[in-house]
C-alpha cells in the first residue's frame, strides 16, 4: 500500500511500526457548535481509511479525540448563559448523531482533552525540563519555537518567514503579553477573572488550562506510544496545529507520526465550508432531505486529497449510483455463501470486543475476493476514484447474469458488488442502513424504554452474561473480565447478586 505523505509531499510505501497493526490518530472535533458536512468529511474519508486497513488484515487501533475545553468552547457558552461542560456535551452529541447518521465506525477510543490533564501537565513538565517551553510571571507556559531545529518542517516553513504560531480563534491578549517570542505559542493558559472556575485545572507554574495544541500530543502518545503510523486530519489543520502538535512531540524525544494525511475541503460555490464564512450545510438539515447513504456516497467518492464541491446536483448524481447498486442487489435472491454460518455463541463479540450482531455479514463479505483493479486502486492512495470502474463492470456483469437466468453467477456478482460497497461504508445490507437515525432525534433526549423496547440488545446482553458465567467456570478470568468492563462501558454496570450476574437497567447506547 502507498500513502500521499504531506510532510515529504510524495507517495510513499506504508511501512508500520509494528507489522500488522496500525495506529492512527484523527483529530476528532472541538465540541462548540453543531456539525456540519465540511466537519464531516475527514470523519468519513479516514473511516474509508479504516475500513480498508482492516479489510487488508490490520489490526487498527484507531483515536479520535474530543476537545472539549478551548477558548471558543468558553466564549460560545457565556454568550449562551450555560455551563461550558453543558455546550460542550451538547454539541458532542450532536457530533455523536451525525457519525451514526452516516455509519462510521466507531474509533477504538475517543479520548477527551478534559479527561488528560494530567498527561498535558506531564508534558509540559518535559518539555521545560528538555528547554522547549518556558512560563511568565502570570503562570502561562510557552513552546519556544527557536529551539527546536525542525519547527515549519511539516508545512516546509522558515521560523524566520512566520509572523505568528497560533490560530486566530485561540489569541487573547492576556496570553500574547508573556511571550518572549511573538512566534511562540501557548501550551498552557493561566486561569482568567472572567473565565468559569471549574475551567481552570492546577498545575506547577499555576492554575489554567492546557493550550489547544497540546491535547493531541498528549493523547495520541497515551494511546498509540512514543511513535505511531498516521496522523490524519483535514487540510486547514496542517498549520498552525499539526505543526505545532509536531514541534511539541518532538520537543519531548518522540518519534510522533512517521506519516501524515489530510483531506481536502470541501467547498460551496468555490469556498470552503466554514462557520466563519457563513457557507455552512448543517447534517441535521441535509438529512432532512437526504438519505444518509446518499449523503455518505456524494463524500467519500471523491478522492479524499481532492476539493469536493457541495451542491445538489452532487447528491443528485450519488442519488442515482446509489439507486443502481441497490436496486440491482434488490433482485438478486439472497443465497449464504459456504462457511459464512456464524456459530451463536460468536455472533455477539468481534476481535475488538464490541457487540456485534453484524458478525455474519461481515464475515460473509471478507471472505468475498475482490477484483485486483480495485484492491490497487485503493492501495494507491486510497484512490476512491479509480476504483469505482470495479464496481460498475462487477454491476453489469451482474444485471446481464440476472436477464440470462445465470442465478450463481449474478449472485455471486451481488456479493462481490456488496464486498466493494462495504469497504466505502455503503453496504445496502449493513444494518445502519435498516435502522437509519432519524434526523428529527432531539438532541440529549433519553428514548421511552416503555414504548420503544430494545429486545435485541437484552437478548445480546443476557448472551454476553452467559458467555462471561462460563468463563468464570472455566477459570478464565482474563476473558471474564473483558466481557464485564465491555458490557459497564456500553450498557450498565455489572453486579453480581447470589442470583447470578444483573447487567442494568439496560439502556440504550
């Protein structure tokens, strides 16, 4: 597999650190306002990412953080009159609805920048010890970037040419006033009269918060180590917060990400999509409108380093390639593939320990081989694009099998087809497409568990209960305690009562 790498601006052969797994870190969103489809596009390009790592036999071990505590977070909230931590929350939420709404995966973890102070102090503490960072008088904490050899090697900028580090929404003057370099910038913001109290955190050089570029530095070394494969993010974030997310974790001694993508904008008559500019598609709204399949087959056909210009004949054209796969498929009687019966007790856990009733199917389809022009077009670069031509002969071959009769071969076409539509997310089977999220969901709103019983989850959970008594059995403690931490971080908590073990009330996830 080859990956564009926007450090050294050329195609190079992916390499992992360790062979057979990935780490990648995706900055993930900064809670302070609802998402819109601009926001969505590195969380459904890098899903493709994913996907395909995956398909290709790695072990993915996937972080996409959360910053929920910033200086936008904090004004957005004052003018709104809530608690800082109730916007934020919100706003996740919403963020939350959006990659169900359009059926990404769920990262391995989603870290939040309020749940690693401490490692952000640490961090700190280093890079004051390896003479990267400073602080005033008034307890904020600088990067020199005069110190670091390396600083601009990202975005291939002379410290000499930069007038400023810092993104223009995290500027105040309070903090500028310490600098011993206009050119540095902050990794640590002593705490405010005006600001919340609950906002600010102690720390050795004084109570504040961590700057906004310190977070992914922190988190992403927590999570994947020293040194970890890719760092992907959108292209607006290349300077200032990759760059200095880079002078921060190399200040420290760490390898950091050995390669770096980012995606493309996506633009409205031109523009980029951006609050600030007011050109903004809200997810809610589109999916007012929009089939969320659609919605996700108009982004992540496009190559992922390539504009993507919003529009609705864009959506109108995904419309209609949606509809020719689906009603294709639609036709073709549904048969099971030798081998792909899952046995009951394995239907409820995959290798990452999520429940998962979808095993079957997603068995079922890894183990359908695919065209080699697709495989090297997606391993050129995840190059969507090229491999669409797969699809669409994979398609005719199929409706032509159907017209002669030829039952076999077109469902064999129909699996093949569905294998190709997965590894973009777009399985007309998966059942993300069944169930789909209703775009009118109220944001925060808990369901009536009343009215709206959730049999299946019981039944997996009453599943997962038996699987972990057995264990415990058998002695296996290990497994039995996988099984209970998995069951209290996506249900209820586990007590065990002389009836046996209780999982709830169940809830919905």
């Amino acid at each position: 597999m080859k990956i564009f790498d926007s450090a050294t601006h050329e195609v190079r052969d992916f390499e992992p650190v360790t062979p057979g797994k990935v780490g990648l870190y995706l900055c993930g969103p900064t809670v302070q306002g609802a998402p819109h489809l601009g926001h969505l596009r590195a969380a459904l390009n890098f899903d493709v990412l994913v996907r395909w790592l995956r398909r290709q036999g790695y072990a993915v071990t996937y972080v996409r953080n959360v910053t929920d505590i910033d200086d936008k977070i904090l004004t957005k909230s004052a003018a709104a009159g809530v608690p800082w931590w109730e916007l934020a929350a919100h706003f996740e939420r919403e963020f939350d609805f959006a990659y169900r709404a359009l059926n990404t995966v769920p990262p391995t973890v989603t870290p939040h920048a309020t749940g690693h102070i401490p490692q952000q102090i640490t961090l700190i503490e280093r890079l004051l010890e390896r003479g990267h960072a400073y602080s005033d008088t008034n307890g904020n904490v600088y990067f020199s970037v005069t110190s670091l050899p390396d600083y601009g090697a990202l975005t291939n900028q002379p410290v000499s040419e930069l007038a400023s580090t810092e993104d223009e929404s995290q500027i105040d003057t309070a903090t500028e006033a310490g600098k011993r370099d206009p050119r540095d910038f902050a990794l640590w913001k002593a705490a405010k009269d005006d600001e919340p109290a609950d906002a600010a955190w102690d720390a050795p050089w004084g109570r504040g918060r961590p700057g906004w570029h310190l977070e992914c530095s922190a988190m992403s070394q927590a999570y994947l180590g020293d040194t970890f494969d890719i760092h992907g993010g959108g292209l607006d974030l290349r300077f200032p917060h990759h760059e200095n997310e880079m002078a921060q974790s190399h200040g420290a001694g760490w390898g950091f990400a050995r390669y770096w993508m980012h995606n493309a904008w996506l633009t409205l008559k031109g523009e980029k999509m951006s609050k600030s500019v007011g050109n903004v598609v809200g997810v809610r709204r589109l999916l007012e409108d929009w089939d969320p399949a659609v919605v996700r087959m108009s982004v992540v056909t496009t190559h992922y380093r390539t504009n993507l210009e919003y529009s609705e004949d864009s959506l109108k054209q995904a419309a209609l390639l949606w509809d020719k796969f689906t009603s294709f498929l639609q036709q073709v009687p549904r048969s099971a593939p030798a081998g792909a019966v899952v046995p009951a007790t394995q239907q409820v856990c995959n290798i990452y320990g999520d429940v998962e009733p979808d095993l079957a199917r997603q068995r079922e389809l890894a183990a359908v081989e695919l065209p080699d022009d697709f495989v090297a077009a997606l391993d050129d670069d995840l190059n969507v694009p090229g491999a669409l031509p797969a699809l669409h002969r994979t398609l005719k071959s199929g409706k032509a099998a159907l017209a002669s009769g030829d039952t076999p071969a077109a469902q064999q076409a129909a699996r093949q087809l569905r294998a190709m539509l997965d590894v973009f997310g777009l399985d007309p089977a998966d059942p993300a497409w069944a169930t789909p999220t209703p775009a009118t969901e109220t944001p925060g709103a808990t369901p009536d568990t009343a009215e709206a019983p959730n049999d299946a989850l019981e039944a997996l959970v009453t599943a997962l209960l038996q699987q972990r008594a057995d264990a415990k059995a058998q002695r296996d403690w290990d497994r039995a305690d996988a099984i209970r931490d998995l069951l209290q971080a996506h249900v209820a908590p586990v007590v065990d009562t002389p009836a046996g073990a209780q999982c709830g009330p169940v809830t919905f996830g």
